[in-house]
C-alpha cells in the first residue's frame, strides 16, 4: 500500500507541473514586446549622440578652415616691405654676419601673411650662416617678425692651405675660425688682434678642427700673460704645437709639444739671453726635452 501511494503522489505531482508549465509562456512574451521598445529607444539615443558629435565636429572644423583662410589671406597680418627695405622685419644681434644674407633667408615672406611664415624652417635656414651660432624666429601680431641672431666668436685666423707655387711655397688663405672649429668669412673693414692658425683645412671634418683649436686655445690659456707675444700656432701636429714667439725683437720658433707650455716657456725665456749670445742666428728651438733646449737648424746643438 505503501508503494502505491508514493506512485500515485508522483503521478499526481507530474500532472499538477505539467498543468502549470504552459501558464509561463504568455509571460515570457509579454516581457519580450516590453523590452522591445525600450531597446529601440537606447539604439536612437545612441545614434543621437554620435550625429551631434559628428556635427559639432564639423562645425569646429569650418570654423578652423574660416580661421585659417582669414590669418593667411586678410592684409591685416601681410609682411610688407622688401629685402631692401623691411620696417616690419626687426633682426637684433647682428655685428658681423652679413645682414643681406640674413634678410634673403625670408625674401619669399614679403607681401605674404605672417602666418603662413614657417618660422622653423627660416630658423635653419638662419643656422647655415656660418657666423650664425644659434636663432630665434617669433611673430609679432599683427604684422611684424622678430630675429634674434647670435654670432659665433673668432678666436683665430686660420691659414687655409689653397695651392703651392712653381718654387714649392705654399699659398694660404686667411678666414676666421671659432671654438667649434667652424671657418668663417672675414667681414670687410673688422679688426681682429688674435693668432694666427695653421694646421687647418675646409676639407677637415669639423670635429677634427674642432679639436686642433681647442688644443691651440688650451695653450693660450695656459700661457696667458704671454699670449700677447704669440703670432703664430702651428697645430699640423698634435703632437707638437709650433709656436711664433716675440722676444727681444725677433721671431723664434718654440716647439711645445702637447703639454706643460708655461714651465717649457718660462725655461726657454729664462735661458734665452745666454742662447741668444752664443748662437745669434738660432731661429727654431726644441722645447720638448725638459733637461735640455735644442737647436733646431744648426746641426741640432743643445743650448743648455
């Protein structure tokens, strides 16, 4: 009896769900048409929102266009002037670099807005003046341009070999060079009292220039109360910087090699009256040696 009512009780609860499950149906769906409208309405308010970003995004960039073609074309903003003469072009700065070679760099600007001026390109263009060391370019609403030059310093004359004669003498031509090692062009009508400097060449790569005027400069330091009598600094050799000394009236050339340049020149002015009296026609001497001063020239005598 027992089993058969466990049977009956699971028979009874099978139909009553079955009874049931059909009523869930109608809900489902009434759930689905409720959601579709709320569906739509999102996908409409998201193709609201991107049509009003593209709009405004439109608008930001007509209003740029208008801008831009109002800066680049209105006189208002317009260069006016010329190469020859150029009130709105303002250059400070400038002492020795040509000034015509500077105003050409924006020849192609007069006339034109200050707008469509490329000013990092004028700037380089500025920067291959070779007594140009560095440059600003700025605008000056509404039509002016202001250049700020800085000009490299010379510190010597470089010899500049350009070809030798039928006898062999080699002809040289004078520039300017600067710290860097960059050669420059002499301007007319300047004065400058510094060294003269061989040992240089344009075919030279900058930085092997660069060193050879640096080495030649560390010497003028080194012997600074001396430097006025210095004309001349061979610097062919590294190894062996040559130096045009004044002393008592003549022209002596001292060999220094590449360092201690004082104590050797202190040495050789010390000694050099005495020299002077047993060898007068001594012209080239070897200071390299810091127990002796070599004679070069004269069979090669030691003076001390």
């Amino acid at each position: 009896m027992g089993r058969r009512q466990s049977a009956q009780l699971e028979v009874a609860d099978s139909e009553e769900i079955s009874a049931r499950a059909p009523e869930a149906a109608p809900a489902a769906r009434t759930r689905r048409k409720a959601e579709a409208p709320k569906s739509w309405g999102r996908r409409a308010r998201k193709w609201l929102y991107w049509a009003s970003l593209a709009i405004a995004a439109l608008a930001v960039i007509a209003a740029g266009y208008r801008i831009d073609q109002f800066l680049a074309s209105d006189g208002h903003f317009i260069l006016t002037g010329s190469p020859e003469a150029h009130p709105n072009l303002s250059i400070t700065g400038l002492r020795y670099a040509p000034q015509a070679q500077v105003v050409g760099v924006f020849a192609e600007d007069f006339g034109r807005s200050i707008y469509l001026m490329p000013l990092a390109e004028r700037r380089r263009a500025l920067m291959r003046i070779d007594w140009v060391r560095d440059a600003s370019v700025s605008r000056r609403w509404p039509n002016r341009v202001d250049v700020r030059i800085y000009e490299r310093t010379p510190v010597a004359f470089a010899m500049l070999p350009q070809s030798r004669d039928a006898s062999g003498t080699v002809r040289y031509e004078a520039a300017l060079v600067d710290g860097e090692g960059i050669i420059l062009t002499p301007p007319p009508r300047a004065r400058f009292n510094l060294p003269a400097l061989y040992g240089l060449t344009r075919q030279q790569p900058v930085e092997a220039r660069r060193e050879r005027v640096q080495q030649a400069m560390d010497l003028i330091a080194e012997v600074q109360s001396h430097s006025g009598q210095i004309s001349e600094i061979n610097a062919d050799d590294p190894e062996n910087l040559i130096v045009t000394y004044n002393v008592e009236g003549r022209a002596v050339r001292l060999m220094l090699g590449n360092q201690r340049y004082l104590p050797r020149l202190t040495r050789f002015l010390a000694n050099y009256p005495e020299i002077s009296r047993r060898l007068p026609g001594a012209r080239t001497f070897d200071l390299r040696l810091d127990d002796r001063i070599t004679v070069v020239g004269t069979g090669g005598s030691d003076a001390r």
